[in-house]
C-alpha cells in the first residue's frame, strides 16, 4: 500500500514540480523558437507515458499485493498485446522524431543573405572578427598567430584588411539579421553557447565549424564556453550585445578605421 | 528457438575424466587468493568494485560540497574539482559499474545458472581478475601520482587532456589513466571471452539458449557488445599515450597554447570522439543489459509469475545491442561534426527507444495479475523501473538532434545520464545482492537496514537529480567548478543546488549502512536454506549452499523446462525448478 501510494505521489509530484517550478528556460531571443516547440512536444508525450506507466505500476502493486490464496496469472506472452505497444510506442517516437529532424534541417541550412562572423577561442577568452566595408572575412591559419596577430589573419589575403577584430570583449550584432558564425579554436575545444539564442556549438582546432541564428531582441546576453578547456573553463566569458541597425552600424565604422590602421601593410 | 522434447532428455553420460583431487585448491592462496573457481574470482571482483565504488562516492562527495558551497571549502581547488569529477565518472563507468556486472555478477551467476561446473577457462578467468586489479592500482596510483590524476572530464577530450591547462595533463595523471584503461581492456577481454563462450559451450543438458534466464542473456549480450566496443577505446588510449609522451599528432591539429606555438600538425581532435564514443556509447548498453536481465528475473520471482514476453524480451536485448553500435554520434551533435550526420544518428537512437519500452512494458506487465511480494530485492527491481524510465525518457529529448542543442553540455546531461545508467543500474545491483547474497553466503541480509538503505536511497536520488535537469534546462552548463555570477540563474537556483548537496550527502551515507550490513549479516544473518525466494532458476538448486568449487557435487542438473514457470495452474507448487522432470510443460516455450 505505501509503494503504491508513494509511486502515485511520484508521479503527481513530478508532474506538479514542472509546472510550479520557478527553474524554465531563460526568454528567447534568436528565431529558434522551433526547438522550444519541439522540447514541450517531446515534454508532452514523455511525461504521459511517465505518468501512464507509473500510476498503472502503483495501480498493479497495489491490486495484486500478495495476499493468502492469491495465485498469479500464468500467461507467457500475448503477441496481440506486444503488437500493440510496439505500434504505438512507434508512432509516439516518430510523433517526436519528425517535428525534430524537420527543425534541423532548418538548423543546418544557413540562409543566403547571412552574414559570416568568426568566433574564435582559446584558453580562456573568446575573440570576434567582423567583416569590414567588404563584407569579407580574410583567410586565417593557426600557425600565423603571434603576439601582434593574435588571430593568425593571413596578410596576403586582402579581404582580410579591413577585417574588425574585437579580443576578449564583447560581440555585437545588430537585430533580426541573420549571421552565420564560423568558429575557430587555437588551442582545445571550446563550445560557443549562448542559452537565449538556443546556440550551441563546439570550436574544434585545425577545423572550422559553424552555426547560425537571427537574433530577435536587443539586449545584452551571456556567452558561456560549453565545452570543458581547463581549468579556467568556468571563467570563459563574453557577451552578445544585440543593438539596432543605426547603432551597430556607427560602432561597426568606428572600429573598422581602427583596424584597417593595425592591419595595413604599411604597418608591418 | 529448438525445444528439447521432455522425453528424450536422459541423464547426463558419465563425465569422460573423473573428478581428481588435482582439480581442487589445497592451499589458502590458491583457495581464496589466487583462485580459479568463477564464484571466489567473482567475490573478489566484487569486492574491489565495491571499493572503487565507495572512493567515487567519496569524490562525488566533495564536488557536491564545491557545487552546494561554493568557496567554502577551500581546499577544493579548481584542479581538485576537475580531478574528482573525471575519477568519479571513469571510475563509476568502468571500474564500478563494468567490473561489478560482467566480472561480479556474471562470473557468479553465469555458470551456475546454465549448469556449468565453472567458466570455461578457469586459469585465463583468473588472470582476468587479476589484471583488473592491477589496472584499479595503477588508477588509485595516480591520486599520489605528481600533479595528481587527470582533470580532462571522463570523456579525456584531447588537446586539452594532454595539454598544461588541464590538471595532470603535462604530468602523470593522463599517463597513468590511458594505461589503466588499457591494462583493464586487456583483463577485461580474457573474462570477457570466458563469459560468452561458457554461454554457448557450457550449458547443462536440456539448457537451450530460449530457456536461459534473461539475467544470462543480459550478462551475455553486454559481454558479446563489450568484446567489440572495448577496442576501440584502446585504439584511443594507445593513440593518445603515443600523442602524449612520443610528440605524435593523431589528435593534435596546429595548436598555439599560451602563446607557445607547439611542435603538432595535422591530427584529429573529433578521430578522438568517434573512437571514444564507438566505445561509449554500447558502453552504456553493456551497463545496461545485464541491469535489463536480472531485473527481469528479480521481478519475475518475487511476482510469482513467469516474465511477460520472453522472447521478445530476448529479442529486444539483442536489438538494443546491435543498435547501440550504430548511435554512437548522438554524443557528438554539437561537436563540430558534419551537420548531415545528425539526421542519421538521431533516427537510429530513436529507434532504439522502441525495444527498450517493450522491455518497459513486459516488466510492468508482468506485475499485472501477479502474487506480489514487496521482499527488498523487489522493492529495487520497482524503484529501477521507475528511475530508469525517467532517465529514458529524458533520453529522448537528447537522442533528438535539435533538442539537443540547447540541453547539450548542461546539467541537464548530468541528470539524464546518473539517472538511466547511475542510478538505475545501481539500484538492479543493490536489489541482486539483497537477492543472491544467500547464496554467496547461506544468511539472509537484514531486512530493516535493507529497508531503510532502500526507501533513503531511492527517494534521495531521485530528489538529487529530477530538479537539476530544470537547472540544465535553464542553461547552466555542466563541468563548472563555480556557477558564479550568470545573470540568467536566479538566486534560487543556488538554493536548489544547496539542497541536492545535503541529499548527496545523506544518501551517501546510508551506502555505509548497506556496508554494514552486508558485513554484520555475514555472522548474524537469518539463515537461508538453498532457495529462500522459492525461485525457478538452476542456481537455486544447488546440493549444498554456498555451492563448493564445482557447483553441483556429483552430477550436474539436467534442464527440462524454462526458467519461468511460476504459479502454473495445477502445480503444486507456485514454482517449478528448471530441473524438474515432469509433464507440466513450459507452456509458453513449447511452440518455439
């Protein structure tokens, strides 16, 4: 009786705590309001068939608790039954499946009018690199870094002349535009993660990998290195600062004469 | 699926050599130390696991305090919370929860419940443990080691588990773990070998494969899956101790470290991860299944009644397995790999959620119209169900690519995984132990401490890790030494995580009241006669318990039916051993 009691409270109890529990996902603020919808499908079903199955346990345990006399049912297998369960535990899979990989492939194709940035880790401080009037980002390679090109920015390449480099700060991007970062390590892994923008992805050396996203809201919001580099893993921070068009757009040329300065072949 | 027609079973012929003094220990040491008996070998797996088991509770101890109380306790350094965290996961992973499944429970209960007089190859058997131990050691080693163990996670993602900033890296730490994980992939590989081919050469007469008891088929499929998982992992191991102390670059692309541009060109950092994760992943299933087999049994004896669907429950564990090798990248969607692999490995971990629910539902099913005696192993098999379901389920928010995403990294990840392969797992060994410890011993565990280990235990995990997948599902990332200040975590969050530590901590200790009782009840237990759970099942009927070297005295049983026949109508009993003759058939085998 109190199994089956404490079962039934288990069940309810966890059902209450999602729904009064003050810990939620934090407001979006990128256009991936569609892995939101996908999580409260999949929390939708799955905690049915929680519920379903440990109320029906706590029901059987409580039912057919031994008693004097009791005798149980000898019956090895019901195919009918076994069918049954399969077929719908398929089409509940699928039910969460579809919706998923429907939202990836939106997640991995990166719209035409995207702009490209680079976001670039090492131990323990991200940099960022925008491009300038030519809208190009200029080839780079790891063994190029030095002191003076903390980056490792090919010089030869001149759509890398004008290119904005911020270092250890913050990254601006103005709203409802949609960019594709490329990320880039020196170093170890590192994983770009901002949780209002739903993003996440890792920084793997000697590749380059990327991901893409509109961000919606302006606003300052947290970047968190995601995947462990260290020890100094925790304190691995940066900011996304989303501005207006205007706004960004003036901070963007500040900048940009301040590069073409450092970069020119003139300086070298 | 072939029957053996009841009629022409005859008694085993005559063993071809006789039972020499030669075969059995004489001495102390080749009786308890270097033995080769499968039942003393699997004690003393059991045993060291159990002791790897009660260092990694310690450690979670200690980050627990760090993540509760940050900054309170000093000496828990950064480097020292990165070190607890990799030894408790590799630890509980490999040394604990491997170790206790294949080399306690199946050396145990393999050939005991198929009949056998002991594995196969006893000598390579007890090589097996013994290679283990020394690879334990060398683990152990590295905590005295200069610069302590490694601080790399468990997963040891290279560059960073070899470079400086990584505790142990540049030291001894990630040597000593690369080469224990080898030592132990070697020993594990002669007990291993040992398991599966007693299974398919060592059954009793009349045992055919359809009538073995699914905690065989558990045990059975995880070591056939371990035998093929495992190597790829040592591929890994041997690549990055080369990567390490020879200055090769398998996994090492152009790095500057620090400023310090390294002499490495050209290697592949995610090569690691598809190897690591080859492994990984059945990994979990080779934790999993054998958990799988011998819940069935416990349910199946103290439900009085046979397990619903056995051979679908046969099937679907040798689905799971061969599934479980190809869902290996779902580790790995935000890792940088292509992005195409996504749609794949997502569908194929989906997938697998379909044999794991039918083993879901024949459990639960087979409590339905039962004669259920709530015993303690019982009260664990439930509370497996329940915690295993969970984390399941939550499973398949992570198994869905873009799901993924957000919850990838967090403490999210963290719940999940304690739940389904941490928790739930634990609790089947906690439950066989309540269950089999009169056999290993001929007393009973005390049933007031078994209790209340068991409703602390289940309660407090669960209340450790339901609420911290809110955490994770709010962004806090996994593997951070401090939260500190993150302006999308509310005060109340620390709270929470203040209040999972001093659960941590009590359900920690109440593991040192099942220490105790598991010594007290050596000496003071309730005697329990051969079969005290009136159970179906060969190692039940052994002549004498604890069974001597050589299990059955002089002749071995001979099997007539399956292992459930529980409560068939018209028997006398609620229980028909498999070695029992007589025309009550094992109805739902017969048409096999």
């Amino acid at each position: 009786m109190a199994v089956a009691l404490i079962l039934v409270v288990i069940a309810l109890g966890s059902v209450v705590f999602h729904l009064l529990s003050p810990w939620w996902w934090t407001p979006i603020a990128s256009n991936w309001s569609y892995i939101d919808t996908t999580i409260v499908i999949t929390f939708w079903i799955t905690g049915a068939v929680f519920v379903a199955i440990i109320l029906f346990m706590a029901y059987c345990i409580y039912r057919f608790r031994h008693q004097p006399g009791r005798q149980a049912h000898y019956e090895p297998e019901s195919k009918r039954l076994e069918l049954w369960l399969t077929v719908v535990t398929g089409v509940g899979v699928a039910a969460m499946l579809a919706p998923g990989l429907f939202v990836w492939r939106q997640f991995i194709t990166v719209p035409q009018d995207a702009t490209d940035i680079e976001i670039l880790g090492q131990q323990w401080q991200w940099s960022f690199r925008l491009p300038g009037p030519d809208g190009k980002l200029g080839i780079t390679d790891t063994r190029l870094v030095s002191p003076d090109n903390p980056l490792g920015i090919s010089k030869e390449d001149p759509n890398g002349q004008d290119d904005v480099i911020v270092e250890g700060g913050e990254l601006r991007l103005p709203v409802d535009k949609p960019v594709k970062a490329l990320l880039r390590s020196v170093d170890v892994i590192h994983n770009f993660y901002v949780p209002e923008m739903r993003a996440k992805m890792d920084l793997v050396p000697g590749q380059v990998s990327y991901i893409w996203f509109t961000p919606t809201r302006t606003g300052t919001f947290e970047i968190l290195c995601a995947e462990l580099c260290g020890v100094g893993h925790p304190q691995m921070r940066g900011s996304v600062v989303v501005q207006e068009q205007s706004e960004y757009q003036a901070w963007l040329e500040g900048q940009a004469s301040r590069s073409f300065a450092r970069l020119a072949p003139a300086a070298q | 699926m072939t029957d053996v027609p009841l009629g022409h079973v005859g008694p085993a012929p005559a063993a071809d050599v006789e039972d020499v003094e030669l075969y059995h220990p004489h001495s102390w040491i080749t009786k308890y130390v270097f033995s080769q008996d499968a039942k003393v070998i699997a004690i003393q797996y059991s045993l060291t696991a159990l002791s790897v088991g009660l260092i990694a509770l310690v450690l979670s101890w200690l980050m627990r305090l760090q993540l509760g109380f940050p900054g309170v306790f000093t000496f828990i350094d950064a480097n020292a919370y990165y070190q607890f965290i990799t030894m408790h996961g590799m630890m509980m992973v490999v040394y604990v929860l491997t170790a206790l499944f294949l080399g306690g429970f199946g050396n145990y209960l393999i050939p005991l419940m198929v009949g056998a007089r002991d594995m196969v190859f006893p000598y390579v058997n007890m090589l097996s443990f013994w290679i283990y131990f020394l690879a334990v050691l060398i683990l152990v080693a590295s905590f005295f080691a200069p610069g302590g163990p490694t601080g790399a996670g468990w997963t040891l993602y290279p560059p960073q588990a070899i470079l400086s900033g990584t505790p142990g890296g540049q030291d001894w730490g990630i040597i000593l773990m690369l080469v224990s994980l080898m030592v132990f992939i070697i020993g594990f590989t002669m007990g291993g070998l040992n398991y599966v081919v007693t299974v398919l050469q060592g059954r009793a007469r009349g045992m055919t494969l359809m009538r073995m008891p699914l905690t065989v088929w558990g045990i059975f499929t995880a070591s056939f899956m371990a035998l093929l998982a495992f190597p790829a992992l040592f591929v890994g191991a041997v690549m990055m101790l080369f990567d390490r102390a020879l200055g090769t670059s398998f996994f090492m692309p152009a790095i500057v470290e620090m400023g310090q541009t390294l002499d490495r060109n050209g290697g592949s950092p995610l090569l690691f991860q598809h190897l690591f994760w080859f492994f990984g992943h059945p990994e979990v299933y080779i934790v999993a299944l054998p958990a799988f087999g011998i819940v069935s049994d416990l349910i199946s004896t103290h439900a009085r009644r046979n397990i619903f669907g056995y051979r679908m429950m046969v099937w679907a564990l040798l689905a799971i397995g061969a599934l479980s090798f190809v869902v290996w990248a779902h580790h790995m969607y935000v890792s940088g790999m292509n992005p195409y692999f996504g749609f794949f490995f997502a569908t194929t971990t989906l997938i697998i959620a379909i044999p794991t629910a039918i083993k879901v539902y024949n459990w639960v099913l087979t409590l339905w119209r039962g004669d259920i005696h709530l015993n303690v192993p019982m009260l664990f098999a439930l509370a497996f169900i329940v915690t295993f379901l969970n984390g399941g389920l939550t499973g398949l928010f992570l198994g869905n690519v873009v799901v993924d995403v957000p919850l990838s990294d967090t403490m999210f990840v963290v719940a999940h995984f304690h739940m389904v392969m941490g928790v739930a797992p634990i609790l089947v060994i906690f439950g066989a132990i309540y269950h089999w410890y009169p056999k290993v011993t001929g007393r009973m565990l005390d049933d007031t401490l078994g209790k209340i280990h068991f409703w602390v235990t289940f309660l407090g995990a669960y209340l450790i890790f339901f609420p911290m997948h809110y955490l994770g599902l709010m962004g806090v990332p996994r593997r951070y030494y401090e939260i500190g200040e993150m302006s999308f975590v509310p005060l109340s969050a620390h709270t929470l995580n203040a209040f999972i530590t001093i659960v941590a901590l009590i359900v920690g200790a109440v593991q040192l009241l099942f220490v105790f009782n598991l010594f007290w009840s050596l000496r003071h237990g309730r005697a329990s006669g051969g079969n005290p759970w009136r159970a179906t099942t060969l190692e039940w009927q052994t002549p004498e318990t604890p069974p001597p070297h050589g299990n059955w005295g002089k002749e071995v049983p001979t099997v007539y039916r399956w292992a459930y026949d529980y409560s068939v109508p018209g028997a006398a009993e609620d229980y028909i051993p498999q070695n029992q003759p007589g025309t009550q058939s094992s109805a739902g085998m017969s048409h096999g």
